[in-house]
C-alpha cells in the first residue's frame, strides 16, 4: 500500500536543482568577506538567512531566483545537490554551508576532497530557529537572529490564537516533481506548517518525511483538503497534477476533488525545506484550511 523513501535526496536534488538551475557562473571580481570568515552557502534558503543575519559570502548557489543583492558579486557555486566543486575550493573558504536532507547524498564527494561540511537542519520551523540562533551565535549576530525568531513566534502566536476553537481539517499533502509525486508526513517542512495552521495530516506514524503510495489507500483516508506542492519545474508539475486528476478516476472520489479544495501551492513560499517566508506561507494555509470553503 505505502512504502517510506530511502532516497530521499534524490527527490530533493530534483527540486534544489529546479530551483538553481544554471544562469553560468559570472566572473565577478569581488566578493564578500569579514573579519577573515569566507563563507559558502549552498542553497537559495541558506543564502536568505545568511542576508537576514547580515553575513557575508563569497559563494552562493546558481538559481533562477533572485538572490539578495548583497550578495551580487559573490561566486556562483552551482546547484545544491552537485556544486562546483573547482570553484568552491577556489574560493579557499573557511565554511561551507548544506542542509541535512542532502548529507547522504553530498557528504562522501566532500569527505574524499577533504572538505569539511556544516548541514544546518530545515526540515522544521522549530529546527530552523534553533540553527539561526547558533549560526547567530558563532558570527556574533545574535540581535539578527533573535529577531527573526521572534518576529516568526509573534506570527504563530496569532494563528494559534485565530484557529483556537476551530475545526481541523483533515489534509494530504502531494509533493511533485516532473513525473512523479510523492506524499509528504507530518515530519516534512510543509507538514509542520500545515499542523502549526490547524491541519491534520492524513498520513501519520511515519519516521519519514516522504512516502510512496497509491490513491487507492490515499482514498482511504478521504481528505478535507489536497495540497499539492509543485518543485522543480512548477509549471510542468502542476500540468502533471491536473493530467492526473483528470485521467485517474479515483480522485473524483475524494471529499476534497467534490467540494474544490485542491490547492496548489506556491514554491517561492513553500520550500522542501524551511526558509524565511514561513510566517507568510502560514498566511496562505490559514485561508486554504479555514477561509475558502
């Protein structure tokens, strides 16, 4: 009926990889340094905190997404799952940052090039936090950091104040990527916003963050609402999405397809991993579980 992921980098490879898809890498003539730190982000989300931390760097990733402008004479270093690893070292840096959920797959062609790596956990809101204040601690932008997490508490604490009370909707949440999806637990990014905005996810006792599973268990468990999260390519994976809909009658089946309360949801707000725009990605939940009926 269901099986858990192993692989799971490879579905978030994918999605990094559509989310730094090559733009070249410009031969800029400065970049970014500070009290002797040289340090590399590797992915668009770490590159965002790192700006809000008021940090530095020399490396960011490739992307199609506009990076912060403090950073536009750092060197591009590729895509998260496969950075470049002659321009990384070039860069002679003092840190290179990755997150977790690509360790399996990055940490044997970094440790045979004898290059240390620092994975900073994303995979919550709560993980997050609590690695922008280390991050904060160790580069002295503590202010930065307890800011960021403040101003995100104050936001939770109005949806969990604005959702006591309420009905919880049960939700499935789809993760795609061209040709194929996957469904998402309540140990993946967008299971914990979907739990902070007053959900229930379907699909529970899992250790995992993804699994595998056919709609006709998924049909079983008859949701009030579908998210399905598009990565990589959107606009393919969203015409993925409604072939499927349209073509597999099963889906006309469920509560939610009857009653249209399919969503798709936005990357630039919800990420594989967690990022900056969390309290505004709790906004939109909040109307897509309790507000559009």
């Amino acid at each position: 009926m269901k099986k858990a992921i192993g692989l799971f980098g490879l579905l978030v490879s994918i999605m990094l990889a559509g989310c730094s898809a090559s733009a070249g890498n410009k031969a800029n003539e400065q970049i970014g340094e500070q009290d002797g730190d040289r340090i590399v982000a590797t992915t668009v989300a770490l590159t965002e905190i790192m700006d809000a931390l008021d940090i530095d760097l020399v490396g960011v990733p490739s992307s199609y997404k506009e990076l912060p402008e403090r950073y536009a004479d750092a060197k591009e270093v590729g895509n998260p799952m496969s950075p470049d690893m002659e321009m990384l070292l070039s860069l002679k840096p003092t840190e290179i940052f990755s997150v977790t959920t690509l360790k399996y797959d990055l940490q044997e062609m970094f440790e045979e090039r004898g290059i240390d790596m620092t994975y900073v956990n994303l995979e919550s809101i709560d993980a997050m936090h609590e690695e922008i204040l280390k991050i904060g601690e160790k580069y002295d932008r503590m202010e930065q950091a307890e800011a960021i997490v403040a101003q995100f508490e104050e936001k939770a604490a109005a949806i969990e104040k604005a959702i006591e009370g309420k009905e919880k909707p049960s939700v499935l949440i789809l993760m795609g990527i061209p040709g194929s999806y996957l469904v998402a637990t309540e140990h993946s990014y967008i299971g914990d916003l979907v739990k902070r905005a007053g959900g229930v996810n379907v699909i529970t006792g899992e250790d995992v963050e993804f699994i595998s599973s056919n709609t006709e268990y998924l049909q079983q468990t008859n949701p009030d609402v579908i998210l399905r999260a598009a990565h990589g390519m959107p606009e393919q994976v969203i015409q993925m999405f409604d072939e499927e809909f349209r073509s597999n009658d099963v889906w006309k089946h469920f509560d939610a397809v009857k009653n249209g309360r399919v969503y798709d949801l936005e990357e630039t707000l919800f990420g594989t991993t967690g990022n900056l725009a969390a309290a505004e990605a709790l906004d939109e939940l909040m109307k897509m579980l309790h507000e559009a009926k």
